[in-house]
C-alpha cells in the first residue's frame, strides 16, 4: 500500500465492485471518461473477481480515505514497457464529496512516485479531454505538462466532439 496524508493506494478487492458499478453509472463522475456499454452488478462483481494481478505493464490501485477507510476512487498505471520507461495514467474520484480537498492530487503524486522510484519509469503521459478544467488544473499542479492537442476525438455523453490534451511528466518535475 502506498500512504499519503489523505489517501491509501490499494490493490482492488472484489468487494468494492458496488462503489465502482455506481460510479459508471453515476453520469456526472463518468462524463469525461470512455465507459463502455451498461454493466450489471454482477457483471461488475464478475470482472472484479477475474481481475488479473497487477503486472509492471499495468497497475490498477484503489484510492482509498485514510481517515475513513472508504473507497473513493481509481488509479492505474498502463501500457507500461520497460523499453521505453513509459507508461499512461488514469485516474478518477467516484466519490463526489472527494473531488475537493486534495485526494485526487495526493493520489496522482503518490503513483507517479511509485511509477518513477519503483517501475523506473521515465515519463508518465495522460489524456485529458480539453474542457474538463478540473481535471487539468490537478495536473498541472502535479507538474504535467501539455504536449499537444488532438482535435474532437472524444465524443462526450452529450453527443459533442470534444479535444483532448496529452499531458506528460518526467521524474524531476514531479511537483511536491
């Protein structure tokens, strides 16, 4: 486990299948993420269940609160290749009450710390849809830069053509 002030980093349990079957059906938590087609609960409990290890290509950890022991989100590490010391990052807080208050940031510190000290990674990059300003402003405050925008590749629930940003890191400029 990887502990900060405010979150716990955690392999996923197959009982947290109920926080993330709400979660990607809560409209508002998944509005700028890619989700698939309606899943039942059992279909979510299923997956969790077959869940594969976390292997150094990817990393999938729960976001837990420290103070209360609740899941509060998802973050992985994935397309990870020694090669290249690469990897992307996702991340989301599903529980609403947590998307303030520096539980997202702390968490995408401590995996990029985890991704730099322990899978020697040397750039971690991400995407993020261009008006999702919360989303960059966390980033950015991590330390992620923009490197360049491609144009209307993510359609939004909404049905609009939105741009998306991809943001990298490299170690030294992880901002603490």
């Amino acid at each position: 486990m990887l502990t900060g002030k405010l979150v716990r980093l955690r392999a996923l349990e197959t009982s947290d299948a109920e926080s993330l079957y709400r979660w990607i059906h809560d409209p508002e938590v998944g509005q700028w993420m890619n989700n698939s087609h309606p899943r039942s609960l059992d279909q979510v409990r299923k997956r969790c269940e077959e869940r594969t290890v976390n292997t150094y290509s990817h990393v999938v950890l729960g976001i837990e609160s420290v103070t209360s022991g609740e899941l509060i989100g998802v973050i992985d590490l994935r397309d990870a290749e020694p090669e290249t010391g690469r990897a992307e990052l996702d991340i989301y807080i599903g529980e609403k009450d947590h998307w303030n208050g520096g539980y997202g940031t702390e968490a995408m510190r401590l995996m990029c710390r985890y991704g730099f000290n322990v899978m020697r990674l040397h750039l971690i990059a991400l995407w993020v849809v261009a008006d999702n300003e919360r989303a960059r402003h966390v980033y950015r405050k991590v330390g992620f830069v923009e490197d360049g925008r491609h144009r209307e590749c993510f359609r939004g629930s909404d049905g609009k053509y939105y741009d998306m940003y991809l943001m990298s890191l490299l170690e030294p400029e992880l901002v603490d």
